[in-house]
C-alpha cells in the first residue's frame, strides 16, 4: 500500500490522507482533515475503489466559490503525487 499525507493550499481542509494499492492505480481510502465534513466524508467513500487516473480527470480543476481550487481539486494533487511513488 502506498500512503501520503498531503497539506492542500488554498482550501478550508488541513490535510488529505490517501491510501493507494501498491502498483498507485486504485484508491484504498481517502480522508480529509478540516473541510465541510460531510461532503467530504462522501467524496472519500465516492473515490473508493476507482481508479486513480478517473478521479483525477472528473475532479482536476473543481473550484470552490471564487477560489481557483478546491478540496475535490487538491484531492487529485494527492493522488497524483501519491500515485508517483509506485514508479
């Protein structure tokens, strides 16, 4: 299993805790620190089991009112970046 904790920047969430299975193509688990609890709580149980590279295309560039990005937004940074270490 691959596992990052990733500060996002620019979004109400502290902090995005995302497991990935050891090749980095599926998502485990994802959690969220900080943030609109509920709703992200459902984006973690929603990003479950997909694949990496399908939540990255649906959710890159998701803002949140005039912000240029969001929780769903800085969850695809993760990913990505967590993703990275399996090569």
């Amino acid at each position: 299993m691959i596992h990052l904790d990733f500060k996002p920047r620019g979004v109400c969430a502290r902090a995005i805790h995302v497991d990935l299975t050891d090749d980095g193509k599926t998502i485990e688990a994802v959690s969220f620190e900080g943030g609109c609890n509920g709703n992200l709580k459902a984006v973690s149980k929603l990003v479950a089991g997909q694949p990496v590279e399908h939540i990255v295309e649906l959710l890159a560039g998701n803002t949140c009112g005039p912000r240029k990005t969001s929780c769903a937004d800085q969850l695809t940074r993760a990913l990505t970046e967590a993703a990275s270490r399996a090569m």
